[in-house]
C-alpha cells in the first residue's frame, strides 16, 4: 500500500513507523526539514520537506498513485485542504484528516465532508478521543490502562500485580480451570520491561503488568481476582481547562454516571471560555499547583484529578500535588513516553497519552480486512485488533487449537451472535464471528494475512 502522511510530528511520525515497519511504501511530508531527516534517518520511509497542501509537493510525494492520504499537520484548516487537493487532483481513494477544533465537529455540520463538498472519509478528534479515554480511566480506576471493544461487551485492562494479589505465581492454565465461569484471557504480561503473549504455563508474578480481556458483566469480579477494588468515581477534580480539559468535562456533564467536577484553569481567557461553554461545571482561575486553589476545589475530597493542561511535566507535578493534599488517584496527560516510567516512582496512578489514542484511532482505518477497532500498546510494541471474519479467512471454519497463530499473537474473545464468548482450543471460528487478538507488532503482517487481506477498505 502507498501512503502519504502529511505532518511529522508525534502522531505522523508514529503511523510512519506503523505502516513503513509493515512494508508499505510510506513517504512523510513536513514544512520541517529536520522533522523529514529526522524520519528519513529512524525509518525506512521518503521524505519531502515542503507545504503538503501545495499539488506540486503532494505529486513529488507520488499522490497520482497513492492509496492513501494522512493529513496530520498541526493546523485542522491545512489538514482539509491537503484533502481537497488530493481528491480533487489526485483522486486519492482515501482520505483522514486529524481535526482538533470542535467547531469543525459539530453534528450538524457533518455534511461538509460529503464526496461533493470536502471530501474527507474519516475525521479524527484528538480531544474526541482522550475525553473517551478519560472515561475509560475513571470507569475502572484500579487499572492503568482500558480500552472498549465489541460494542463495549468486552473491555481489555491493563492492571500492576502487587504482592496482595491471590494469584501471584499461579499458571494460566490453572486459572483458567479455578475461575471457568469467567470469561477472561490474559492477552499480555509486561515483565522487566518486556511486553509478550503469555502461554498456557506461564505464571504471574509481583510487578507484572497484565493486558485482560474481559466480558463486561465480568469486570468486578475479575479484578477482585487479581487483588483490585472497585471504586465508584462520583467527584473530580480536572487541572486544565484547554481544548482536553474542556472536551473532558463536557464528556462528564452528558456521562450517565453523573460525575461532578470541578477546573481550575491557569489561564483567565480559556477559563471564561471553559466557564461559559459548561452548564453544571465550576471553573476556578488559577494555578492548579496552588494549595489553597487545590482546598478551595476540596481536592480532599475529590475521587481523582485529571490533570490535563498542555505540558507533560505541569501534569505530572500537579497529580503530585494533588495526591499530597489527600486526593486518592491521579491521571495525568502524557504525551511524551520516555516521562511514564516516573509514573511509578511518583506516585500517579493512571496516564492517558494522546498520541496512543490518536494513532490508534488511525490504524482502525488503516488495517486491512473487516477490522472494527485497533488499540497501540505501549511504545508502539504490539497491537489489539478487533475484526470481523469473512469467509475468505483462513480463520474461518477452524477450531482454534488447528490454526497456526504467530507465537506472539493470542485470542482474546470472540463475539458469536452478539453474545461474547471465552475462546478455549475446541471453540470453532465461523464466517460473521468478531474476534479480538493481542499482536506483537512483529506479526501485525500475519495477522492481517489471517483476517484476509486485500487492498479494499470496509
């Protein structure tokens, strides 16, 4: 497949290193010559150093036979017309443009990315995108990580094993037979720093961090298992009051949950704008590392803070704050993953990383097959990929102890009829059934290959 990825910043540079480590033909455009040489020098990628909105750099780019165009710059209105002209010029077959103003979001206005008008098949919301994941987190707060899948019938967590957990040292295999009614599978355990797909007689140890994939109905019980609590989030406190933080606290004023918050936002002009844009939510001015302002929006008695501001390491010493001053969880906004290993040592419990949320967004497009969600674990190591089978699949028709998986792919669950179903080696996979696999992304290649690949988008 050939793409163009128009912007090399974090998000572009990321599906650079997707798409070009699977042997596509990837050529990355930037106004930035060091962000081109930078990609071209990491990765087996082209590189253009020029405007990706102008038709002669999007045809040096080799846009009259692309498959694909990836408008990811940091300005939503050069991202729509780079898709403009690679339709109108081009007639480039697919087009995803990464837009963050919510103004070019709103319902009403979705008829202006009609084929006839501004040709854009998928949109991307990077607030869009880190409110849902805020959600997630503040669903199930004793986990680090969360992701919905199967129409959220199926939720995969990713949890820390502590030395209070009852299963610590206990082989799979024998899990599965102590808790049969359960329908959950550990996709993944990162030990010392290695992530990989566990087998049958691997153990759980302290300090392992487990990927579960878990039926909905089953999550309570499941983290009760692994030593965790569930804890209902009904007070919260956010730090930043910006296009996240605003995004965020709009997603919890329409949440059926009914979560009450509070912002404290720094900067005067954005808090009015927050303010006046909230219907249920107080905003505090000021600085959200001041004490006072902390007591103030009783972060003693908040459930958790959500610090959300522009700048990684604000985030990272407001949850410190906040956690000091007696709040009981903190989720910070990180956006650069060499800072997460401090998670641990400073005491935060959960991180939401916009560009994982983004990227992944992205790849669910991007996937070849009837693929329905695409979740990127970590630094890009592996992948979760839920897809229906078709019945060009190899998949289909075989008991799953007869198909050849990559050793480092697992099967998580598998959606029959609507109902959700704990794969075991005698399960039989049929044409129409959805399925949800955790990939190295060394094998994402195969794995696409088993799901039917072919260069037609669905």
């Amino acid at each position: 497949m050939k793409v163009i990825i128009c912007g090399a910043g974090q998000v572009g540079w990321q599906i650079a290193r997707h798409l070009s480590g699977e042997a596509n033909d990837v050529t990355v455009i930037d106004s930035n010559p060091d962000l081109v040489r930078q990609a071209m020098d990491t990765l087996d990628v082209q590189g253009i150093a020029g405007f990706a909105s102008y038709p002669d750099i999007l045809d040096r780019a080799g846009a009259r036979d692309a498959d694909m165009v990836i408008a990811a710059t940091y300005s939503d209105e050069v991202n729509m017309v780079i898709c403009q002209v690679a339709h109108s010029i081009f007639a480039v077959p697919r087009k995803i443009a990464r837009l963050r103003s919510q103004s070019y979001l709103t319902a009403i206005y979705s008829d202006l990315y009609r084929r006839d008008h501004l040709p854009i098949d998928v949109v991307i919301s990077p607030e869009r995108e880190v409110a849902e994941a805020a959600l997630r987190r503040l669903s199930a707060p004793s986990a680090f990580d969360i992701e919905n899948f199967m129409g959220g019938k199926v939720q995969v967590l990713g949890i820390r094993i502590e030395d209070d957990c009852p299963v610590i040292n206990t082989p799979l295999r024998q899990l599965t037979d102590l808790f049969s009614t359960l329908k959950v599978i550990v996709m993944a355990i990162r030990r010392k720093g290695r992530l990989f797909a566990p087998e049958a007689g691997d153990q759980i140890l302290i300090g392992d961090e487990c990927y579960l994939s878990i039926a909905r109905e089953d999550v309570p019980r499941t983290l009760e298992v692994f030593g965790k609590k569930s804890h209902k989030q009904e007070r919260v406190v956010l730090i930043g009051g910006g296009n996240v933080g605003l995004a965020v606290a709009q997603a919890l004023e329409k949440s059926e949950t009914r979560i009450r918050a509070k912002v404290i936002e720094r900067n005067k002009g954005v808090a009015e704008i927050a303010a006046d844009a909230l219907e249920r939510t107080i905003v505090l001015n000021g600085d959200g590392l001041d004490t006072a302002l902390l007591a103030e929006a009783n972060i003693e008695r908040a459930d958790a803070v959500l610090c959300v501001t522009d700048d990684d390491k604000t985030n990272l010493l407001a949850a410190v704050r906040a956690k000091s001053e007696g709040c009981p969880m903190a989720i910070a906004l990180i956006n650069d993953p060499t800072l997460i290993p401090l998670m641990g040592p400073m005491g935060i419990d959960a991180y939401i990383n916009p560009r994982a949320t983004t990227v992944s967004s992205i790849l669910r497009h991007i996937r070849h097959g009837r693929v329905k969600g695409v979740y990127s674990v970590g630094d890009a190591e592996a992948e979760v990929i839920e897809a229906e089978v078709l019945s060009t699949s190899p998949l289909a028709g075989q008991a799953i102890r007869d198909i050849a998986f990559p050793e480092g792919v697992l099967l998580g669950a598998i959606m029959k009829d609507g109902a959700v179903v704990k794969p075991t080696g005698g399960t039989r996979i049929d044409e129409g059934d959805v399925i949800l696999l955790f990939t190295m992304a060394s094998d994402v290649s195969e794995v696409e290959r088993l799901l039917q690949v072919s260069i037609d988008f669905f």
